[in-house]
C-alpha cells in the first residue's frame, strides 16, 4: 500500500495540540512556578515536574504527525492520541470537583479533551480499513521486547487506573488516587503504540514511539532529582524508589531499541 495523506483537519487539529501539549510540557518542567498558576488545578512540586513530563514526551508523537500528516505514522500515532485524550477526559469528568471553575484554563481543557479524542475516533473509523504502509516486518527479538512493554506498561497502567493508590504505593512521593489516573497514560499509551507495531512498522513508526518512551522515561527521574534538590524528602534507601527508577528505566531503555531499529529499517530502504 502506499502512504496516503491524512485529512487537513487531522493534520491541523494536531498541529494545534502540537503547540498546547508544548507550552504546558515546557511550563510544568522548565517554568513550574508560572505554569502552576495557570493549571485548571493545584499541583504540588513532584506532580507538577511529572505532568509536565507526560506532556513533553506528547509532544513528540503530535508533532511528528503534523509534520509527516500521511497514514504512516498517523497508523500508530492516531490511537496513541485517542487513548491518552480518553483516558485524561474520563479522569477528568470523574474528579470534576479538583478542577478550578473560576479559572478559564478549566474551560479549554475540558474543550481540548473532548475535542481531540473526537477528532482521533472519528479518523480512527475513517481509516478503519486501511492497512500498514512503508512497514517492515517487526523481527522476534524486537517483537519480545514489545510484548514485554505491553506486559510490564500496559499491565501497570491499567492498575494505576484501577487501583491507583496500590499501585502507586512504592512511589518516592505520596500519589492521590486523581493523579494516580492522571499519570496510567503514562504507561498505557506507550503500550498501545508497541501493540500497533507488533507485527510490523515504519521506521518514523518506530520513531515516534522511541523518543516518546525516552524522554518519558528520562525525564520522570530529571524531575525527581530537581524537586529533590529543594525539598530533599525522597527516601534513596527504600526499594520502592528504586522500582520506580527501574520502571522509568526500561522504559528509556526500550524508547533507544525502538530507535535503533528504525534506523535498521532506513538503512535497508537505502540498499533497496
């Protein structure tokens, strides 16, 4: 199949989120004390560096798309979108009462969050029936390595949605259970994106989803180091730290394999 252009209003809808999901990634890591005063609501210090680290690595799929607005990568970047946007939208209605309704930052998050998951289910059903372009078969080894990221981050996450105070109890700072939630997207997109390229993908495919797994899995300890140094509250003795830091490193860890393997598939291209 070849790789067909996606619709305008997909391509400039997530140009738009584009720039939104930077804006606050930047603001919530970079600028946490200006951007804390605009948040729709009140977010301490570990969770403001965190949120802005699940925003920053969303930068990377949108903006890959609005780039390259063709089928492939939109393929495996479109439900990516669609989960992440449901996900926050249904957290977002359930915990209604920590949202700041004075503040008109409320109002366009509640616009973005039922908006865009709209946008990506009604592309998703367009393009139902549309198959894998520009796609390379997904050897075993790498297969492994995807189905052990489904494992580990897809199970996780659902449990973090589920049951967020169990399964945010190691965390090296208290998670209430509306953040706990908030951050299942975490864990959960990454594992859909590794589903979608299971049994084969592109080579911006794999791109996409390996800078969005490395920098959501550096810059989560980042964050926890620059909090720390202020508030020095973090226990380094306690093994429930170091799962944590684990965690985020597998998920580096796999974010630089899956890039590795693109750059496989581009070199393959190039002989061809």
């Amino acid at each position: 199949m070849n790789n067909p252009a996606v619709t305008r209003l997909l391509r400039w809808l997530t140009a738009y989120e584009t720039l939104v999901v930077f804006i606050s990634g930047f603001g919530l890591f970079f600028l946490p004390d200006l951007l804390r005063t605009l948040w729709p609501w009140e977010l301490a210090p570990f969770n403001t560096r965190l949120m802005g680290t699940i925003y920053l690595a969303s930068v990377i799929p949108a903006g890959i798309l609005t780039w390259k607005a063709k089928w492939s990568p939109a393929r495996v970047i479109v439900p990516m979108i669609f989960i992440f946007t449901f996900i926050v939208l249904l957290v977002s209605i359930l915990y209604f009462e920590r949202f700041n309704t004075a503040n008109p930052t409320t109002i366009v998050w509640f616009v973005l969050y039922i908006g865009i998951p709209a946008n990506a289910l009604y592309h998703l059903w367009l393009y139902r029936d549309w198959q894998p372009a520009e796609s390379a078969p997904t050897p075993s080894f790498l297969r492994n390595i995807l189905l052990l990221q489904i494992v580990i981050f897809g199970g996780y996450g659902i449990g973090l949605l589920l049951l967020p105070g169990f399964f945010s109890g190691f965390w090296p700072w208290r998670i209430d259970d509306f953040h706990g939630r908030m951050y299942s997207v975490g864990s959960i997109t990454p594992a859909v994106g590794s589903l979608l390229l299971l049994r084969q993908g592109s080579s911006l495919e794999f791109i996409a989803l390996g800078l969005t797994e490395i920098i959501g899995g550096i810059f989560p300890i980042l964050g926890l180091l620059i909090v720390n140094n202020s508030v020095q509250s973090v226990q380094w003795g306690a093994a429930g730290t170091w799962l944590w830091l684990i965690l985020f490193l597998i998920l580096g860890i796999c974010g630089m394999l899956m890039l590795q393997h693109a750059q496989k598939i581009r070199s393959v291209h190039k002989i061809q």
